[in-house]
C-alpha cells in the first residue's frame, strides 16, 4: 500500500469544540462541517461530536443529508440557503435551518408549500458584500417573513470578513450595522466565525460559527493555533521511499530549480499535489523526519516531493514524514506555500486514505 495517510485525531477534534465553547459560555455553536468537515470527514467529525454539538454547519442540501442522516435532532444550518425554489421542501422534510440571502431566495421560500415551517436565518449584509440584504432591505424581508407559514423561528445572521485582523475597521463597522437592527425581534443572533469566538467576544450572541479552529489550525495570520489552545486534528503522513547522494552542481526534480550547492543527500517522499499538496510550496518549506524539520527541494511532483537531509545524515528508506499535524503546524506550511491552512486541509484530496484514532 501506498504509505501516505491523514491520521485525523478526534479526540483532538472535541477538545477544540469544547474550548469554542468555552470561549463564548453559555452560547450555542453551529460546528462548521462543510467541505467534508473541511477535509477531515464529516460522518467521522459528526460522529465524534454527537453528542456535545448544538448544531452543525454546511454549504449545500448534500451536504446537509449527508449530516441529517447522522443526526436525527441537531440543528443543521445551510449557511448559503437553498439554491434553487424545489429544494426548500427537501430542506423542510430534514429539519433544517435555512439561511435566505437575497431577494430571490426569500420569494421562493414565501411560495413554497412546505409539510412543515423552517427555521429562517435572515442574512444581513453587514459590510462583505458577498451574500445578504443591506439592513434596509432586511427590515422589509423581515416583516414578510415573520409569521408567513413557511416560517418557524425568524433569526438574524452576518459574517465578518476581517475578523482575522486585529482591530480591523470593517469589523467594528459591521458590528454596528447589526446592532443597528436591534429593534427587530429576532429568535437568535448569530454573527462569529472562528476568529471572532477567540477574540470578539461582543460578536459571540445566541449562536458562534466555528469552522477552523475546530480543526485546530489558527485564522489569524500571527497568532497560532497552539497558542490559542488548539490541538491539530489532522496529521499528513508520507514516507521516505528513496534516498540518493547529490553532487554539487546537479539538480533535483522538474525544471531543475533546486541545484545542490553541497554534497547533498536527498530523499524522495510519498506525497505529492495530487494528493493536495500545494504545488506551489517553494524549496525550503519544512517537513518533519526523526523530529527534525528538513526543507523540501525542488518542485512538488504529482505523486512525490523531494526533500533535503543533508543535516538528516541517519534518515533511511522507510522513515515516516511529517508533511504537516502534531509536529508541524499546517499553518506553518501554508505560510511557506502562501496560502492558509484552511485551503491546506479542505485540499487533502480522496486517494489519501484518513484513519481515526
Ligand atoms: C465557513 C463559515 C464559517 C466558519 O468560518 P471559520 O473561519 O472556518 O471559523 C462561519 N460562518 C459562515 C457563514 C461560513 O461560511
């Protein structure tokens, strides 16, 4: 078998729910489990959050089945809505919680026949601008929706966009455009992603969004996930399957972009990016062996990468990689590949099995 796995730590998992919700006390947490529980698996991230979770999170009507099919009573939040008018019956016959982002979407729930009503998170378009009405608009929708007959529970919910950045206008702006509708009854408010449950605890109201910290990778830019007290669910394991002697001058892997300028010795991984490995992570981003952090050489190949361990001299064919999880936090690789854990980990793609412990 090929030796490449994602080892997914779940106890790891209900520990960094637990400290979400020990950030905001005494609120209620939607677990954000889109995109397959952002690479990790959602049956398996269910499962292992059944029975402390108040609610979960994802993006569409699959997904939401997928979560429902586990989870006979939770609330199960669809946070973009219904995307076409036939799906609100399917929405209504699982129980969930639907948010209405637009115009469209609100006039296709006030002419849908529903079995029975759903609970309605009016979004508000606080300052994103990528889903929501303005707050006038939402003061119309409101007053359409309160008491129609496809509606149980009304809710009021936003999304910050730059709750990553410390003390970010826009944040405080659009915390003020929702507070500006605090003469609407609502049932629930619900306004904080991960970044805002660890650090605006005036956004943290009736429901938190978790996503990220869940999985134990940090969305601040400066600030890590170990030092908010996140453990890191997912460790990416490959193994070293070749090792060669490097002459100064010669070059390792496509485009000969990595030249040795030593005697080098050179090891060859089982990871590459069609396994969601970033193709673009440059010569030097680390990986672990023996506990040591090596730097990759060269190119990322589809189904391998080749790494340094010229310092690693004692390295042999067989050794575990690190590529990112317990010794390595995945937001330091995606620093190195330019990008964010987030993409890192939602990217692990299906041909790399994911064992459970
Ligand atoms: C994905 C998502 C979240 C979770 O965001 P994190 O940054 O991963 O915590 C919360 N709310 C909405 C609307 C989302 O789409």
């Amino acid at each position: 078998m090929r030796p490449l796995v994602a080892t997914i730590d779940l106890a790891a998992l209900r520990h960094n729910y637990e400290h979400a919700k020990r950030c905001a006390p005494g609120r209620q947490a939607f677990a954000v489990v889109k995109a397959n529980a952002y690479g990790h698996g959602v049956r398996e991230a269910v499962t292992a959050l059944y029975s402390v979770a108040d609610g979960f999170a994802v993006a569409s009507l699959e997904e939401a089945a997928v979560v429902r099919a586990m989870h006979g009573s939770a609330r199960v939040l669809l946070l973009e809505g219904c995307f076409e008018a036939s799906e609100y019956q399917l929405a209504a016959s699982m129980r969930l919680d639907v948010a209405v982002q637009g115009e469209a979407q609100a006039a296709a729930l006030l002419e849908a026949e529903l079995a029975e009503p759903l609970n309605v998170w009016l979004k508000l378009d606080s300052g994103m601008h990528r889903l929501g009405f303005d707050a006038r608009a939402l003061r119309v929708w409101h007053a359409r929706l309160q008491g129609a007959p496809q509606v149980a529970e009304l809710s009021l919910m936003s999304h910050l966009a730059c709750a990553d950045e410390r003390g970010h206008r826009l944040t405080e702006q659009q915390q003020e455009v929702f507070a500006s509708l605090q003469d609407l009854p609502f049932a629930q408010r619900s306004l904080a992603n991960s970044a805002a449950v660890l650090s605006l605890p005036a956004t943290h109201l009736d429901w938190i969004r978790p996503g990220i910290m869940l999985y134990g990778a940090t969305p601040f830019a400066e600030l890590s996930a170990e030092a908010l007290g996140l453990r890191p669910v997912m460790t990416f394991t490959g193994q070293l399957i070749a090792l060669r002697e490097v002459a100064v001058g010669e070059s390792v892997g496509y485009g000969a972009t990595w030249v040795a300028e030593r005697p080098s010795l050179i090891g060859t991984v089982s990871c590459g990016y069609a396994d969601g490995y970033p193709r673009h992570a440059p010569s030097g981003t680390p990986v672990v062996v023996r506990g040591q952090r090596v730097p990759l050489a060269g190119r990322v190949s589809m189904d391998m990468l080749a790494v340094d361990l010229t310092d690693l001299p004692q390295a042999q064919i067989g050794d575990s990689v690190e590529l990112w999880g317990a010794q390595l936090p995945v937001d330091e690789v995606a620093r190195a590949a330019g990008t964010i854990g987030y993409e890192l980990l939602t990217k692990v793609t299906q041909r790399v099995p994911r064992r459970y412990c």
